[in-house]
C-alpha cells in the first residue's frame, strides 16, 4: 500500500466534508456523503433485500404497516425523504431500516406485537435510525478506521495497526449501543407525536426481554450468554432508556437490572 496512495484518498475525502445540523440528533454533524447520495445508497440494498428475501403477499398486512409507518414519518426529524415500509417473509422477531428511508419488517415480529401502538413503537425505532444517519455515520467511521490503518500500514507499523483493529471493533460495539437507545429516545418522541401510546414500546421490550430469557434456559451450564448478543440486545438499557423518555424518570430497580 503506498503512502501517496492513502494520501490521496484522505485528500479527495477532505474534499467533499459536509457539515450539517441534525436535528434528529440535535448535532452538526460532519459526513461525506449528501443525502443524494444515501439514497442512492440505499435505494440499490433495498432493490437487493427485495431480490433475496420475499415479500408477504398479505396486502392488508403491508397497508397497515405502511399507514402506520407514513404517519410517523410525517411527524419525524427527517421528513425531506420518501419513506418505504414493507413486511418480509421471515420468523424471526427483528426489524431493520437502510440508509434513505426504507423499513423492512419481519413477519415474525408482527406477529410478535399487540396492536398498532406497539407496532407504532418498532417502526418509529427504525425512522429514527434513518433521521438520526446512524448507518452513514457508521460506515463513514469505519471507513474513517480503515484509512488509520492504512495510514499506520503504510508507515510500517503492523504492530499499532492491531491495536487500531481492536479500537475500532470497541468503539462500533460502543457506537451500536448509544445508537440503539437514541433510536429509543427519538421512538418515543416520534410515536407520542403521531398519536400512539408510547408506553407501548415498553411492553413490546418487555415481551423481547422475556423471549431472551427464555432462549438462555437452553444454553449448557458454564456458558456465559455475550453480553453483546444476537439481535435485540442491550434491552434493560433499551427499557431504562424509553422510561425515562415517556416519565423523565426512571424506576430505582432498573438501574440494578442494568448489566455494566
Ligand atoms: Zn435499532
């Protein structure tokens, strides 16, 4: 790897900072990459989720998705992007959103949820990762890691290269967490402001929380269940979150419950 190369590179980035007010994340946020851009971006994994996974052909079920999904997004911090919703055909309870707007939603996790307002909760985590760019500053920030390591590379520092990789995966744990209880923060901001009931999130979190302890019941004595695990983690930080953003406060039990 050449030094000018990698020169080169941070040069042409330098080149195109762009530095906006968030008002998701209420932070002037420095990016590469325009809204133009991130919708293209995301446009073109939407086509690809499309492709691999299927769509539920139940049209009632993807109209009460999208008519709950639109009015949220009519009442988010990022309303100058067309927002999509579509169910898929998948058992697992989850849910994910892409860059630009688009929210897909597992069949498995409808099925999971009691009525519009916890459903109203799921969805409006998701806009609020699009509205707050977690997934563009996300990859902008790995991306930003890659040139510390090619810039270490390439000054023959294998060594402090590793110590950056390990750096790196730490701060994208860390960086996964805070996203996660933002999105909870701005959900129950999103959902009270359309109209539901954003206590809502806090019995669908409740439900996720009850169906991981169930699934630890099977894990052979000894074995530590990774505090970082599967899909929904951090969940008593996620209910300690939505708490204090629904009451401004939360329960005394709820910082014990916490894992450090
Ligand atoms: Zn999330």
């Amino acid at each position: 790897m050449s030094r000018l190369w990698s020169l080169a590179l941070l040069l042409t980035l330098a080149g195109c900072v762009r530095s906006d007010f968030n008002l998701a994340t209420q932070r002037q946020e420095y990016t590469l990459t325009s809204t133009d851009k991130e919708v293209e971006i995301g446009r073109k994994l939407a086509r690809r989720v499309e492709r691999e996974l299927t769509l539920v052909p139940d049209e009632a079920m993807q109209h009460r998705v999208q008519a709950i999904g639109h009015r949220l997004a009519e009442v988010c911090d990022r309303r100058e992007l067309v927002y999509s919703f579509a169910v898929v055909k998948d058992d697992d309870v989850n849910a994910f959103s892409l860059p630009g707007g688009y929210v897909f939603l597992n069949e498995g996790l409808i099925k999971k949820t009691s009525g519009d307002d916890e459903l109203a909760g799921v969805i409006a985590h998701e806009i609020a990762h699009i509205a707050a760019r977690h997934a563009v500053s996300r990859y902008e920030s790995s991306l930003g890691m890659q040139i510390v390591q090619l810039a270490t590379l390439a000054s023959g520092g294998g060594q402090a290269a590793g110590g950056v990789s390990v750096a790196a995966q730490a701060a994208q744990l860390a960086y996964a967490r805070d996203a996660e209880l933002e999105a909870d923060r701005l959900g129950v901001k999103y959902t009270k402001a359309a109209g539901f009931d954003p206590s809502a999130m806090l019995t669908f979190l409740e439900t996720l929380h009850e169906e991981d302890r169930g699934k630890s019941h099977y894990l052979p004595r000894g074995v530590v269940r990774p505090y970082y695990a599967a899909t929904h983690p951090f969940v008593p930080e996620r209910l300690r979150a939505v708490k204090e953003a629904i009451y401004g406060v939360a329960d005394y039990i709820d910082y014990l419950n916490t894992p450090n």
